[in-house]
C-alpha cells in the first residue's frame, strides 16, 4: 500500500484541488493576464476586446480548459474594477498612472 501512496503523492496540485467540485478550482490570475494584454496590445485597447482576449487566454490554459467561457467573462467583469493597477476610461482600459496606483 506504501506504493499506492506513494504515486499519489506526485499528483499535480490542480489535479487533486479539481476534484472537489466548485470550490477546489485553481483561481485565475486576471491581473497577470490583463497586463499581459494590454502589454501586448501596446499599452490600451477597448474594454470588449481586452475581455475577449483575456477569456481566451484562461480557456487555452490546460488547468482552466473546463470551464465555461460565459462563467469566465462574468468573473473577468467582476474582478476587473477591482484592480486600481488598471484605468477604465469609457471603454477604453489602460495602465493606470504610477502615483494613482498605490491608492
């Protein structure tokens, strides 16, 4: 039985959170991926766009294929405002001013 334990021990993480249904989900890094984005794209580009790219960036990444795009776009639309690193200006995001990112 030492050998049994001993394979499940070198088990992925997110393979071992993934089995407790919802709540065991690996946590998408929307920060991560919004900057790489924008980074990307030159700095700016439309609210519509950058959630489009970034949702499918999250589905292209094997630990989040699973997951619905609609549930993926109605999460990036409620982290988003939360991160003062980023200025939403219309619908027009953007890298916020360094001084206005630390408040």
């Amino acid at each position: 039985s030492a050998g049994a334990a001993g394979g499940e021990r070198k088990r992925p993480r997110e393979e071992e959170a993934g089995g407790g249904g919802g709540a065991g989900k690996k946590p998408v890094k929307w920060k991560k991926i919004v900057a790489k984005e924008l980074t990307s794209a030159g700095g700016s580009m439309s609210l519509k766009a950058l959630r489009k790219d970034c949702v499918a960036e999250v589905l292209a990444h094997p630990s989040h294929g699973d997951r619905k795009r609609a549930e993926l776009t109605e999460e990036f639309d409620r982290e988003m405002p939360r991160f003062k690193r980023f200025l939403v200006d219309g619908g027009k995001v953007s890298f916020a001013p360094e001084g206005e990112a630390e408040s």
